[in-house]
C-alpha cells in the first residue's frame, strides 16, 4: 500500500468527534476543522452512517 493512502479511512476517534459536533448543533466546516479533513469527507460520512428517525406528534383536542 503506497503512503498516499494513509488517510482513506476516519479513525474511530475520528467518527466519535463527528458525533459529537453533530449531537452540539456544529456545522460539517467546523467538524472539518477540528479534525483536519475537508468538510465533504465529513458529509460524506454522516450521510453515510445517518440513522433517520421519524418523529411525530399527536395533538388530542381537550374540552377544556
């Protein structure tokens, strides 16, 4: 394997910081930064590894 491909994959310290900016409200940029990758590997990965949850909501009309 040539020494270009040493960064191809995120370590898991890595994917646990995307985690966490993503659970803190920062932006992909911000994530980017803070790991020295470029912000399209970042969305890459969270579109990647999403787990999409439906929230719904039902209102009950009280007689109040």
């Amino acid at each position: 394997m040539s020494s270009n491909n040493k960064n191809l994959h995120l370590t898991v310290q890595e994917r646990i910081i995307i985690e966490k900016g993503i659970e803190n409200g920062s932006t992909k940029a911000a994530i980017a930064l803070t790991i020295g990758k470029d912000k399209s590997t970042v969305g890459k990965e969270i579109k990647k590894h999403r787990e999409l949850v439906h929230k719904s909501s039902y209102k009950i009309n009280c007689a109040n």
